[in-house]
C-alpha cells in the first residue's frame, strides 16, 4: 500500500493530504465531542437530582464546585446571582401612614410592580444569556464536521478528475490504451474519490448524531430555565403578600 501511495502524482498526493487531515480532524472532533456532551448530559442530571432535593438556592449555590462541567449548574449560578441582586435592590417595606393620599399610594405600588416586572425580565435574560453561551460552547468546532461532509467529496472529486486527464495525457503520449498504459492512472482518479467518501460520511453521521445529542440538553437547559423562573415568581409574590 504504502508503494502505491510513492508512486502518486504530487498533485493527487497534495489531495490525499487534504483528505487524511480532514478525515482525521472530524474523528478528533467526534470522540472529543461525545465524550464532552456526555460528561455534561451526566452532570447536569446530577445537578438536577441536587436541586430538587435541596430547594434551598443559597445552599445549592455553596455546592455548585461539585458540579463543574454541568450546563445546568452554570445556568442556575447566573439566575441566581441576578435573583440575588434584585432582591438586595428592593426597598424594605414601611408602615403605611393613613393621613398618606390615594394617589401616591397608588403610584408607589405601580411602581414597585413594575421594578418587581424589570427584574423577573433581568433574570430570564440572564438566564437566556447562560444558556445561549452553553448552547455556543457545546456547537464549538462542529462547524468543521460541516465543513469536512460537504468539502472533501468535491476536493476527491477534483483528484479523480486530475487523473483522468493524467491517464488521457499518458494515452496520447504513447498512443496506446492498454491497460498498462490507462489504468495507472484511472486508479490514481478513482482513489482520491473513495477517500473523500471516506472522510464526508462518518463526519455527516458525527454530526447530526452530536447536534441531536446537543438539542436534547439544551431543551434541558431550558425546562429548568422555565422551572427557575417559576420558583422565583412564586417566591416573590409571597414574600409581597
């Protein structure tokens, strides 16, 4: 094999490179990627148990080291900071005073709602903007799995088309169409080919595998979201009655 590869033109051996870097960049990629969506699929149900278990945030927040890696954990730490500062910002209620007027009794408590509406928004982005940065972090360098599925079919096909015209330029040359004389080269065309195969169908496998496996967590990620953000109202409004 490796004899057959020494006596490749340098234009087909410059194409097989570019082949075997992509073949082997997207299979890198791969097990990277199932490894690190695994691992954080893991951790984040790990969490989750810890949660619900738990439901005290200021505590949940004091183990967070224990769940490093976990999507979900990374997303209830920014919640919960924003919570946290919201809460700090409210002003402690006073007595009410009864020679006080209407008007700015009302106008005090549309005012405090709509701080109470400004926060609970500050809090849902906050927690968009964590999943989003996951959701980023989790797709990093799948673009080159793309990438690889829907280049290396046109780069081996550029090689089989070198060398057909290697194997007619031979044929002009010596007059002859022998097999001696065409299939060199129409071997030269047709490996070049089958490497791009190689290197495009394992990487469109790899990934619409690893974005399957990605929309499920984030669909996680965002189920929580929503619970968060629940558990936060409910608390909120009880602690105004």
């Amino acid at each position: 094999m490796s004899s057959y590869f020494a006596h490749l033109s340098p234009v087909i051996m410059g194409v097989v490179g570019i082949l075997v870097f992509f073949s082997l960049g997207s299979w890198a990629i791969m097990a990277w990627k199932v490894f690190q969506i695994g691992f954080a699929r893991k951790r984040s149900r790990e969490f989750l148990d810890y949660f619900w278990e738990t439901k005290d945030f200021a505590e949940i927040e004091r183990g967070l080291a224990e769940y490093e890696g976990s999507p979900i954990a990374l997303v209830f730490r920014e919640g919960f900071h924003e919570t946290k500062n919201f809460l700090d910002e409210q002003p402690q209620s006073e007595p009410q005073v009864a020679s006080l007027e209407a008007k700015p009794a009302i106008k005090a408590a549309n005012t405090k709602m709509s701080a109470g509406v400004s926060g609970m928004d500050n809090i849902s982005r906050s927690l968009h903007k964590a999943a989003w940065s996951e959701e980023d972090r989790l797709e990093r360098n799948l673009s080159f799995l793309a990438t690889t599925a829907s280049v290396t079919p046109f780069i081996g096909l550029f090689g089989t088309v070198w060398g057909i015209m290697i194997a007619f330029g031979n044929i002009g040359q010596t007059g002859s169409t022998s097999l001696d004389v065409v299939a060199p080269g129409i071997s030269e065309a047709l490996i070049t080919t089958a490497i791009g195969l190689a290197a495009a169908i394992p990487a469109v496998i790899g990934f619409n595998y690893l974005q399957g496996r990605i929309k499920a967590l984030v669909s996680e990620i965002e189920g929580f979201s929503s619970d968060f953000l629940n558990i936060v109202q409910k608390t909120i409004a009880a602690q105004r009655q």
